[in-house]
C-alpha cells in the first residue's frame, strides 16, 4: 500500500512538473461539461417525477415518451448541424442523456405512484380515488408479488418451525 503512495506521488509530481514546464499545453472541457449536463438533468428529472405523479398522476406517461424519442432521435442528426465537430457531440450527448433521462422516467412515474401508495411520499388529496382502488399485493419488485417465493418468507417458515 505504501509502494501505491509512493508511485502516486511520483506521478502527481511528475505531472504536475510537466504542466508547469508546458504552457502550451491545451485543456479539454467536453467531458466535465458533458458530466455535469449529465448530472443536473437527471437532477432536474427526479423532482419533476414526483411533482408530476402528485399533481397528474400517471395520465401523462405518454408526454416523457415523446419527448424521450424525440431527444435520442434528435441526438442522431446534432454532429452534422455544427461547423465545429466538439460542439454537435456536446450536445448531441447532452440531447441523448436527456431521452434516456426521460424514457427511463416512464418508469419512474408508475413507481412514484407505488411509492405513495406505499406512504413513502405525500399523496395529493384531490386523487385519493386513484390509490385507493390499487390492490395491495402490488409491489415494485415483481418477484416479490408472490409471497409464497419470496426468500424473507421462507426464513419466517423455517424459524416457527
């Protein structure tokens, strides 16, 4: 472990001995701005699942499709509609992320709805009636819709034995 040390600070020196001496050196953001773009959407669309499951329900799904298509689509074409060809992959990645981010959402939207169902996040009283005709064997772990396979209920069976 110390030897790990050792050559990491080596390294480190080495490194940063060679930016000094190198001024000319040139520096690449596309991937930080592509990580952090990456990050504040998928930060933008988790709330946006739980408001939008609290206010609507999950009426509107269809809307995180079309939208999700359309940006992996949209994705496809970007490079070639930009002079500079690091600009169209920024935001073609930037536009793939965002599809992603919604297609995976659709799923999102009918978990949120288990998950208030479940008590985990505050219902919107204006649509009770939605919850309320939901059974209750409902999970989101499909394995864990049968009782009888599930592994916690086979330890239970063992110990009152």
């Amino acid at each position: 472990m110390i030897n790990f040390f050792l050559h990491f600070r080596s390294f480190l020196f080495t490194f940063a001995t060679s930016i000094i001496e190198n001024t000319n050196m040139e520096i690449h953001f596309t991937g930080v701005i592509i990580a952090v773009c990456t990050f504040l959407i998928i930060g933008l669309c988790h709330p946006l699942v739980i408001k939008q499951e609290y206010y609507t329900g999950t009426r509107y799904w269809w809307l995180y499709l079309i939208i999700g298509v359309m940006c992996v689509g949209a994705a496809f074409f970007i490079p070639n509609l930009f002079e500079q060809e690091r600009t169209g992959i920024v935001v073609s990645s930037i536009l793939g992320v965002t599809g992603a981010s919604f297609l995976w959402g659709i799923g999102e939207l009918f978990a949120q709805k288990e998950r208030v169902r479940k008590g985990w996040f505050p219902m919107n009283p204006k649509r009770r009636h939605e919850y309320e005709s939901m059974a209750d064997d409902t999970s989101l772990c499909p394995v864990c819709k049968d009782k009888v396979k599930h592994p916690a209920n086979y330890r239970d069976k063992e110990k009152g034995k």
